[in-house]
C-alpha cells in the first residue's frame, strides 16, 4: 500500500517504488544542483540502473553520500561540458572539467560510437573526469545498439591497494567492462573492479553493521581483516583479484595496470602510482580527484554484415546458456544476464529500496522542496 514515510517504518526492511519515479526524483535532485534537464535525465537513468539491476551499492546509495557531497564541495561542476583537446578521428582526448561522470561517460561512449560506425573503431580517452557509477550501465547501452564497448577508469590519486609484495598503497579499483551483443539473448556485460570487491561492497556492509569475509582487507602485515570499517579508518587495503600471489593476484595487479595505463597515463590523468605515493607511512591515502577513463568501442557492422555477427553471438551464447549444469537449480548463465533479468523484474514490480535509503530521499526532498513520489511496502 502507497504511504508516507512514516507509514512504512513500520512495514519492514524495504520498500518498492516505480522505477520511473525513481529516475524522475533522481534526475530532479541533479536538475535541483544546476545540472541541465536532459543531462540530469542521463545521469539519473545511470544511477538508478545499481538499484534498477540489483547492484545497490553502486545506485541511489551514492547519491546522497557520493555525488551530491562532491557537487557541494566543488569537486564535480554539474554544469560543465567536457572540452576537446585532441581529435585524430578515430581517437579523440577530451578535458572532462569535472563534469559529473555518470552523464560524461554516457556522452563519451556516444562519441566514440558515433565514430566507429564510420571507422570501425573508435577511442575517446579522458582526464579531469569524476566518478560514473556502474560502468556496465554505460557498456551495455552500447551492446544493445549492435556494438562492441570497453569502458575502464582508473580512480585519480586515490590509494588503497598495495602491489603484491609492497608496502605502500599505490592504486585503486580501477574497474573496467566490457560488453558485446548476444544476438536474442540480454547482452554480455562484464562489470568488475580488479580488486576483489569494489569499495561500495565493503561500505555497504559497514552501514549494515555486518562483517565482510575474509579475503577482501588485509591490514599492513597481510592479515585478513573482516571489519568493514577498517578502510576508510586507513587501517586495511584492498586485496586484488586472485587474492594472494600463489593464486593470482598478480593477475588482478596486472589488470589493474593495464587500467592505470589506457585510462589515466594515456590521456594524463591523475595517477595512484607516482612519487606522492611513497610518503608518509603508505597507507590507503589520497582522493579520486582528476579520475581519467577510456571509451573504446567497436563496431561489427562496419567490418562485416550485422546480421552474420549477430547470428554468430547468438550461437555463442545460446551454446553457453544451454551448457548442462552441474546442479539442476543452478542454469548456466554469462555475465550481465542476471542483471538483466533483475532489471526487468524491477521495471515491471518496482525497485526495491531499503526503507532506510527511502527515508533518505524524502529527507532531502523535504529539504530541497522536491516530489518524491511514494513507494509501497514489502516486507
């Protein structure tokens, strides 16, 4: 039943509302910041889409402790449009002037997209950028226009992961994904931070009051550490993915490199592995100001017939989704498919918000003069 508030406290741990609503109240609050309609409509459809697919700490979480903190402080300009500083067609490197990521990173896949279709191939690299939520979000816009897209970031000057056998925080999670058409079936969206966990994992869990396994932190001598809090008290790093060397970490290292590399050195972002980074006693240290990320897209159509490379992906991951599971509850499935299956549960019941995270917006929409529409109790 639609209620208040207030109403809801009582009916449980979460609540639902129209993902429409969602994004109109989302996209409000960005317009509420200066950020122009259109582009707040952008912004609010990539941050509702953590929320829309099932990966809450990357949606409306953020809003309040993520991104509006960093419009008030000046650290995002809501109202800023990214500047060209190199155009070599096929590869083009843009200033971001601290636009708010979620609607530049939109705007970058576009670009390069936009390019592809001509070229075959397209890269829009960029520096002076901010943070853009769920990087799949972006990537799998792409895959549903018949296009191959990679979109990766490094995360400024901010250091909370040691190289494997070092001291000294030196990068961050610098996720990337990649996605693909998979023919009739949801696109192949791969989505992942090369650390083990992304931060917003281990935060979430600090806010639940639940330990994390162990495996995610370790402290200055390598010792798990499973209280959540520890990272942002600077007492524990992240762990790459493969978690220790003898079982890949270097490969989770490796890859978060290669990030360092195409997104920030390549278009002159701010770096985690420079000299400030061995000062002091090492510790997670710095912020993720000057972020630098790629945009890399590929298109099919304009090396072969569209329709032989996607009868081709439909083949590949018809091939996969019918693989004969080892137990029969548990169908084989790729990455991005349980997203999108999440995404359109979601679309047509409502997102599911925990109460607490709905009494947050409609705190701020009272603040703010805002609508927030009303939700619909659970459980």
């Amino acid at each position: 039943m639609t209620g208040t508030v207030t109403d809801l406290v009582g009916s449980g741990s979460t609540v639902r509302i129209a993902y429409r609503d969602l994004v109109g109240f989302t996209a409000a609050v960005f317009a509420d910041r200066g950020m122009p309609a259109e582009r707040a409509r952008v912004a609010a459809e990539a941050l509702c889409y953590g929320d829309l697919a099932g990966m809450s700490s990357h949606g409306t979480a953020n809003l309040i402790r993520l991104y509006l903190p960093a419009i008030d402080a000046g650290r995002i300009d809501p109202t800023a449009t990214p500047r060209v500083v190199a155009d070599k067609g096929a590869a083009i490197l843009l200033d971001g002037n601290r636009a708010l990521g979620l609607w530049s990173a939109t705007d970058a896949l576009d670009l390069a997209a936009n390019r592809a279709q001509d070229t075959g191939i397209a890269m829009v690299s960029v520096r002076n950028a901010t943070h853009f939520g769920c990087a799949g979000y972006h990537t799998g816009r792409l895959a549903r226009r018949h296009l191959v897209a990679l979109l990766a970031s490094n995360c400024g000057r901010q250091r909370i992961a040691r190289a494997p056998g070092g001291r000294p925080a030196v990068l961050g999670t610098n996720p990337l994904s990649f996605a693909s058409p998979a023919g009739r079936h949801h696109p192949y969206v791969l989505d992942m931070s090369t650390t083990v966990v992304p931060t917003g994992r281990i935060r979430a869990a600090e806010r639940a009051g639940e330990p994390i396994p162990e495996g995610w932190l370790e402290d200055v001598d390598g010792k798990p550490v499973t209280d959540p809090g520890a990272l942002d008290r600077r007492e524990a790093y992240l762990r790459w993915l493969g978690g220790d060397p003898a079982t890949g970490a270097f490969k989770g290292y490796g890859l978060g490199l290669l990030v360092e590399v195409l997104a920030a050195l390549v278009p002159g972002a701010g770096l985690g592995p420079e000299a400030a980074a061995l000062s002091g006693d090492g510790g997670p240290t710095g912020s993720d100001d000057d972020i630098g990320f790629v945009a890399l897209v590929v298109a099919p159509g304009a090396l072969r017939p569209i329709d032989e490379f996607l009868d081709q992906a439909d083949g590949m991951f018809s091939t996969l989704l019918d693989s004969p599971p080892l137990e029969p509850d548990r169908t084989v499935s790729y990455p991005g498919w349980h997203e999108a299956e999440q995404a359109a549960r979601s679309t047509a019941d409502g997102v599911e918000l925990p109460v607490e995270r709905y009494r947050e917006l409609a705190d701020l929409a009272a603040r703010r003069g805002l609508d927030l529409p009303g939700a619909e109790g659970v459980r």
